[in-house]
C-alpha cells in the first residue's frame, strides 16, 4: 500500500483521557512483546550500535515501552553484554517504566521529564530508535526529528510493526479486538480503570480499533523514509538504509537506519 494520509488519532489529541490512553499503550505493549514483533530488526540494531560505537539506546516515543524488554534481553545475553536503553517519552508513564526497569534489573531505564523527539537534550547520548511512533508525525516534525539526530552526530533507527497492508487493516476491525477483550485482565501493571474502559465503557478497545487502523494508513513506506533522511541530511552526513524485514510467520517491519559516515 503506498496510500498516506494523515488522519487523526486519539492518542495524539492533547485533551484525550490520559486514563484511556495509558490502556491502549498498555495493550500496545502486552500484545508487541508477545508477539515479538520487531525481534527481526535485532541485527540492524546490531549494526546500527557497532557503526556508531554505542552501549546505550535512547529510545524516543516510547509509550508504554512495547517490544523494548524483548528487544534488550536479546542484544543483553547475545553481543551487549552492557546495554543500557532509556526510555522517553512527551508523555513519560513512570509507572509502567517503573515495573520494566525492576524486571531487567536496570537494564531498561527511564527519563521521567517530557523529552521533545525533535529537540533531544545533549545530555541523551546513545544510539537513538523510535519503535511503532514514526507515523504519528507530519513530514515536518519526521523530518525535524531524523535533523536533530544528524545534528549531534547520533545515529538513529525508526522501526515500524507493521508492513502497511490492507490485511493488516483488516486484522485491525476483526481479530484483534477479540484477542484484546480476551487478553486485558492479564495486563501488568493491573489497572482497574483499564477493565472498566474496556469491558463497561469499552473506550479502550474502540479507540484501539481506530487508532490502528490509523497508524497503518500514517506509515511511511521505505521509499518515503529515505526521502525525508535525504531531506534531513543535504550534507550526506551519515549512511541511511530503509526497507522491510519479515518474521518467519509472516509479519513484516519496515524500518530507516542510519549512522554517521
């Protein structure tokens, strides 16, 4: 699919209840490191921290820090031994952070202050990587974001989960709601809000639908990432690579690379 509009979702709305918000990144996060969804861009991060000579990963836009513990364990027990990834976010959740930092003994840390992907603080050094975010930003802003990482010298990986299909759509209004009415009450850490919103007042599961339906049309496939990376980098500071990487069941993950030369 190479449609892209640039629709609304309620997350990104700044009076959306933070309450309802939290319980979709919540599912976001359950359903992404069940899955493992981005277990295959695990060499491209790899690289990605050899070439720029990294132990640390900032992670920009992190939500409620899906598939980011999955991600760590494996670069942790296979080539970085001292990986370290802080997780940020314009609307930190502590709490959720809190419970991912205990379970891997530190491994995963967090950045409590608001942190503007488009304006990084110095003091945030490591490889940067924004995982299933990229698409909520306008062209602008994405390419704001892809500057402030070739303006200090740090790479940068955007990993999308999906592979923008009308299958995935489809998946969107039929299966997955299903699998999260099943799933919600097995959700850490437990919420009585989130059962409220999405078995009384289903808020959560309604807006999850939308939202994902969204998300996938907002994507930017390969050909228009390496677009705004070109745009972001007239200079030709760093080395860019874009694409889709697949897992052995199917599902696919369109990410941008890229390091300085």
């Amino acid at each position: 699919m190479r449609l892209r509009l640039q629709l609304f979702e309620f997350e990104d709305l700044p009076w959306f209840p933070a309450v309802i918000r939290a319980g979709m990144m919540d599912y976001l996060r359950f359903m992404i490191s069940l899955l493992r969804t981005y277990q295959p861009i695990v060499p491209l991060l790899q690289e990605g921290l050899k070439r720029s000579g990294q132990e640390h990963i900032v992670e920009l836009c992190a939500g409620a820090g899906g598939g980011t513990e999955g991600i760590w364990q494996t670069l942790h027990t296979t080539s970085h031994p001292d990986l370290h990834i802080t997780l940020t976010d314009l609307y930190p959740q502590p709490a959720t952070w809190e419970l991912l930092q205990q379970r891997t003994q530190g491994g995963l840390r967090y950045e409590p202050a608001a942190i503007d992907a488009t304006h990084v603080p110095a003091t945030l050094t490591g490889f940067r990587t924004i995982f299933s975010a990229f698409h909520h930003f306008p062209p602008t802003v994405a390419r704001a974001i892809l500057t402030d990482a070739v303006r200090q010298g740090t790479g940068i990986g955007i990993f999308e989960g999906a592979g923008k299909h009308w299958l995935e759509i489809l998946l969107a209004w039929t299966v997955l709601p299903f699998v999260q009415l099943l799933i919600t009450p097995f959700i850490l850490p437990f919420r009585l809000s989130r059962l409220v919103f999405t078995y009384l007042i289903p808020l959560i599961p309604l807006c999850t639908i939308w939202d994902g339906t969204v998300s996938i049309l907002r994507m930017y496939p390969p050909d228009a990432l390496l677009a705004l990376a070109q745009q972001a980098d007239p200079a030709g500071r760093f080395q860019w690579r874009a694409g889709k990487v697949q897992h052995r069941w199917g599902p696919e993950v369109t990410y941008l690379v890229g390091w300085p030369v």
